[in-house]
C-alpha cells in the first residue's frame, strides 16, 4: 500500500545554505514511517495495546538533492515485504516537479517491548500494510563500513530529550552524534549525498557514549566512517558520502 504525505520545509529544519539538514530529511521519513502505520490502524496505540513496536535497524539513503527553506516536498512511502520478524519500507522525496530529491530503503524489526526480543510479524500487520505473505523479497541495503582508526572522536552523554516512544535513544540521534564527531569547517564545507547506518544496541538515558570516525578521500567522492558506542559495546556503524 503507497501512502504519500506532503510537508513544508520550516525555517528551523535548515542549515546555513537555507537547505534541509540531513538529520530533518531522516526526522521527515522516520515520521512517514510511523504516520502510516497510523493510516493503516497499527499505529502507536496499537504498538501500547499489544506490547509491540518496529525498531529501525538499517537506513539506506540516497540525496540527489536537498529542498529549501518554504519548499514543498511529498513523501511517499511503500512497505514493501515481511520476512520472519523483519519489514522493508521503501520512502521516496520529491519536490513540486516530481523530481526525486531523496530515496531510502530500510530495514526494520519487530519486536515484543516487554521481552525486548524480535518475534514474527502477525498475519494482521501483513494486511494492514496491503501485502501478502508470499512478498518476501528484500530490499538492497548496503552496509556501513566499520572505522579503521581513531582520527576523530568525541564523547556525549544520553539526555532524557534524546529517549524517544520506545524509550531509547532515538535512531536519528545516533546519526547527529556521528556528524558532530567532524570538524564544522568540513560539515560546513560539503554534503552528505548517502548515509548507511546500521542500529546494534539500543542505548538509554544516562549512558556514556562514545563516537568515533575516520575519513577516506578519493577522485569522486570523500568518505566517513563512524563507530557510536555505549560502555564499550558498538551501538551503531554509520557511513556518509560526501560530495
């Protein structure tokens, strides 16, 4: 089931050039997610009714181009197929030509939060979305390659603004840590065209975090490779294209 949405570009969701930050473009897809399954009737009453929840574990974002301050964009979202616990959700971002700004494939998982373990997706969600049991095919989704050096790094701290519905620290926040381990004057100075994460562990209020970067430079494009980490265990891989 395709369910678009169209959303206006507000001036505090820019950066410097007057375009959308990336962290925005993810916030914008994150919220479509959860929008839809609003849509479909397995929204978040449905996820506290049934002690269940999707958790985010892969994004794969391609940004062919960012959309500006008061810019329209609609987003469009497909699930595309159920395999065991996991779901595929494609989200497409074009402007008011129709001309693709933005495309993601991700990779999400369905868990019982009280468990906090991974079980099977019920025949009821694989309607709900419109499918099938028998859509089972996955959606390609690269995956971040691991720092190889500590080049960069930078330590925070899980703030009870970055807990989210599931309360643990929000996916979006793990990619902010990333690009905050960068020098400003790169950030400043060039954009990220695709950012590969890839969610191990979730991390709670009140726990150390550590950040940790490297960067490979060729002909056609600069690369960062980033480990985030909570009491020494990885958290999440994360890899940005820069141009």
């Amino acid at each position: 089931m395709t369910w678009s949405r169209t959303y206006d570009i507000p001036y505090f969701l820019i950066d410097k050039d007057r375009k959308l930050r990336i962290t925005a473009l993810l916030q914008f897809l994150e919220d479509m997610a959860i929008r839809h399954s609003e849509a479909c009737g397995v929204g978040l009453d449905y996820y506290h009714k049934n002690g269940v929840a999707w958790v985010l574990a892969k994004w794969d974002v391609e940004i062919f181009s960012y959309p500006g301050f008061n810019q329209q964009v609609t987003i469009t979202t497909i699930p595309t197929s159920f395999r065991s616990f996991f779901g595929f959700r494609m989200l497409e971002v074009r402007d008011e030509n129709d001309e693709l700004l933005a495309r993601a494939h991700t990779l999400w998982v369905f868990v019982d939060t009280k468990r906090k373990k991974p079980i099977p997706v019920t025949d009821e969600l694989v309607r709900a979305y419109g499918l099938t049991r028998d859509q089972k095919e996955p959606l390609p989704i690269d995956a971040p390659a691991p720092p190889v050096s500590e080049e960069m790094q930078a330590m925070f701290q899980v703030r009870p603004s970055d807990i989210d519905t599931n309360r643990h620290v929000n996916n979006i926040r793990f990619v902010e840590w990333a690009l905050d381990t960068l020098p400003v004057d790169f950030t400043q100075n060039h954009s990220v065209r695709r950012v590969l994460v890839d969610y191990r562990k979730e991390l709670k209020f009140g726990e150390p975090v550590t950040a940790i970067a490297d960067m490979v430079r060729n002909e056609e494009e600069i690369i960062t490779r980033h480990r985030i980490s909570g009491d020494q265990k990885t958290a999440s891989l994360i890899m940005f294209k820069w141009t």
